[in-house]
C-alpha cells in the first residue's frame, strides 16, 4: 500500500474533492427514494410573472362587495394606515365589474377578460400580505423573502435545488419588461449567498437577446476551439496547484455554459418557426400585446427546452409619468386599463399554450405584484 503524503493545502483540496466525490458515489448508489410526502411532487417548472408597481387587488381579483354599498364614505378605523399623503381618502368601490368565471365560478374583473376565460386553470391566494409600503423593500421581499438586498432569489434556489434539463442553457432566466428594469435591477433576482452560477441570466429580445454571448469581431471556429481548449488546460492547472476555488469554479462553469449558450440561445429565441394561430394566441399580431406577447411565447420555449424558472416582469422602474408600470397613483382606471391591455391576452396566451402541450399540469404558473393599493382614494 503506498503512503499518503500531503502537506497542508494538498489535504484540503484532496478532502474538498476526494471525499465530496466518495459522498457523491455513495448518494448515487444508494437506490433508495426520498421519504413520500402527503402530496406527490408535481411542479417540474416555474414560470413567474412579477407584476411591478403593485396590481389593484380589489380592480382585479379580490371583490370586496362591502365598498360598492361603502364607496365615498370615510374609512372607520381605530388604526391609521401606512400612507404616503399625510391623510385617508375617501373609500373607493372598484373601477370594474366583477363576473363568476367558469365552472369553478372564481371572480375575475372586467379587466383581464383574457384571463378570466381560463378562470378555471387558475387558484386565487387572498391572504398575502406584505409589511413594506416602500417598492423597492417589497420587491425584495416578493422575489427573495426578505425586505433587503443579498438573499437568494426564489429562481436562485429553484437553479440550486433543481438545476437545469438542459446543458446548453442555464437553469434560471430573466425576461424583463422592454421599457425597463425593475427597481433593485439585478439585485432582484441575485443568487445571493448561493454560488454566482445560480444567478438569474438576463435575456433580451431580438437576433442576440444575451449580451456579450458573441465576440465583437468574427473568430475562425479553430481558432476559438483552441483557445477555449487553452484556456480550461489553464484553468486545471490552477485548479491542480491551488485547490478547488467556488468562485473561480463558478465563473469557469459560466463561460462553459457560455460558449454552449452561442448554439442554443439564436435557435430558442427564433420565433419564425412558430405558427401564424401560435402568434395570434400570444397577441403578436397587435403592437400593444406583442412586447409582453413576445416575452411570453419566449418564456414557454425556454421552458420546453428545459430551463427550469423562467421569471417575467410587466413594467419598469416605478418612476415617470405616465408610468411605465402598475404604480396607479394618478388614476388607477387609466393606469391599470393600460397595462392590463397589455398583458391580458398574452398570459391567457401562455396559460393555453401550456395546457395544450400537456405542460400546464406540471408547471407551477405565479402571477403576483409587491403590493397592491389601499381602498381609499388618495
């Protein structure tokens, strides 16, 4: 038998990977399932669609039929609201009429006609809430959990926890609004103390929705070859001398994912292969659905493809007016009528799409905003 011999960073490193892979072997080779929950595991996928400014709760999906008989009137309460204006308004019923839907009779408004047609592939959660009146914070709070910067977003762990079908995309993608990021930017869908790899990627729209996926100048095929191939016999020859790094392990798995990225991102975001009927259902064919639309129909081909969190903002930074979001503190009848406009026929798009393809039952569909509005004018 012949002795080990190792110094100090030597044994360290050989711990790191030796017994990380003698612990992987033994998971692999157990042949033995997690304990059964009460509820078999459905959900393969995310789509999420983060509705920025904050959604009129009572406009939209929660009737409070008390505000109709109520509307105008003082609000009567022994504890103030969290108010941005220095006084309570006036209640206020909602600008729409609420409707039965489907065999399930669920109460959708007038506002999301589109939607409220597949009442019946929906569940309605009215019981949140969110303690932050500020957006930024709720934003925060909605995607990661907590009211501050430096957590793991819920496509973070999904990539964590699940990982991605596919090896030539990444696990977790970004979809933003065309007029803007969100508040909080990247920041919002960070890995946070998970690896960097865990990250959500942001796309765009277009020929090239990745930026910087391709070289500013055009490179033989050879020539990239042996440069990729140069540069990971480097990067083993530091893993080799130095120990296994996380970061730099990370960031050596992302350009991987990269140059795999350069086959795979031109080919899913082609939608000239999608039919005319696919289009028109998603809302293509209108300038006012078909940037939402877009979005949409790009979301459910990464996730045939195997990404599994797909994350879809409707509106931009909570800034500006007219606001290029649901932020409705001028009107929220033209303000909501507007951006509904522009996401009612795409989801309801995807929502059918999905179902179709047999993918709705086991991909969990979230459509929720930071906050929503108080009942009372302003």
């Amino acid at each position: 038998m012949t002795p080990f011999h190792a110094d100090r960073r030597g044994f360290f490193s050989w711990s790191a990977r030796g017994l990380g892979a003698t612990a992987l072997v033994h998971l692999l080779g157990r042949g033995t399932a997690a304990p059964a929950t009460h509820h078999s595991a459905k959900a393969k996928r995310v789509v999420h669609i983060s509705l920025v400014g904050g959604l009129s709760h009572v406009d939209s999906f929660d009737p409070k039929p008390v505000l109709d008989a109520k509307h105008g009137k003082s609000l009567e309460t022994k504890e103030m609201p969290d108010i941005f204006f220095g006084q309570v308004g006036r209640l206020r019923k909602a600008d729409w009429t609420f409707q039965k839907r489907g065999q399930s009779g669920l109460e959708v408004s007038d506002l999301f006609p589109h939607i409220a047609g597949r009442a019946d592939d929906l569940t309605v959660v009215r019981s949140m809430f969110v303690d932050s009146a500020n957006h930024t914070p709720a934003l925060y709070l909605q995607t990661c959990g907590f009211q501050f910067s430096g957590f793991p977003s819920a496509g973070a762990w999904a990539s964590y926890g699940l990982g991605s079908e596919a090896d030539d995309l990444p696990a977790y993608v970004v979809l933003p609004d065309p007029r803007g990021l969100p508040n909080g930017g990247a920041s919002v869908w960070s890995s946070g103390f998970l690896p960097a790899e865990h990250q959500g990627v942001l796309f765009g729209t277009g020929e090239r929705p990745v930026r910087d996926l391709f070289p500013t100048k055009p490179v033989s095929r050879e020539a990239e070859a042996d440069s990729r191939d140069l540069l990971k016999r480097m990067n083993e020859k530091h893993r080799d001398r130095n120990g296994d790094d996380p970061l730099l392990a990370a960031r050596v798995r992302s350009y991987e994912l990269a140059a795999k990225m350069q086959l795979s991102v031109p080919a899913v975001a082609d939608l000239s292969k999608e039919t005319a009927e696919t289009k028109a259902m998603y809302g293509l064919d209108d300038k006012t659905t078909a940037p939402f639309g877009t979005n949409c129909l790009l979301a459910r081909r990464l996730l045939e493809k195997g990404v599994r969190f797909v994350q879809l903002f409707s509106g931009g930074p909570v800034a500006g007016n007219p606001r290029p979001n649901w932020d409705a503190h001028e009107s929220v009848k033209q303000n909501h009528a507007a951006e509904a406009a522009r996401i009612d026929k795409p989801v309801a798009g995807l929502l059918a799409d999905l179902k179709r393809l047999g993918m709705l039952a086991d991909t969990f569909h979230a459509i929720d905003r930071q906050m929503t509005k108080t009942r009372t004018s302003q």
